[in-house]
C-alpha cells in the first residue's frame, strides 16, 4: 500500500546494498530480500488464482482486469 510505498522510497542506495539476514540467518542483500518478497507474493497469488479457477469460483480483478478481460486483450 502507500504506507510500503512512502518505507521503500525513502530506501537509499546504500541501504538497499546493506546485507540483512533472512529468517534462516542467510545473509542477503537488502534489494534482493525485496525482491525475494515480490517473487514470493506473485507465486502464491498464481496459487490461489489457479485454486480458484479449477473450483470454477470468479477471480478477483488482477491490476483492475478480470481473467477475463486480460485473455481478451491477449488475443
């Protein structure tokens, strides 16, 4: 949200290059623990988007498009 948004931005490049330690005590730089982050959200949305599916339930708009409405612009 905005709150991330405002954290993130005030970020400077040498805190992002700072090493940090994930949860296993893996030392890693602290943009690629955000991006880590990032990888990790769109794999479990793709999970559930795809539970969703296969149970024939209607998935929520994806970035303000249906699944619908993006397999229409795609072809």
């Amino acid at each position: 949200g905005l709150e991330s948004q405002a954290i993130f931005g005030m970020l400077t490049d040498a805190d992002l290059e700072r090493k940090c330690l994930t949860p296993a005590g893996t030392p890693i730089t602290t943009w690629k623990w955000l991006r880590a982050m990032v990888e990790h959200e769109a794999h479990h949305r793709g999970q559930i988007y795809l539970m969703l599916g296969l149970l024939n339930v209607p998935t929520p708009p994806l970035y303000g498009m249906t699944s619908e409405e993006v397999q229409a612009r795609s072809a």
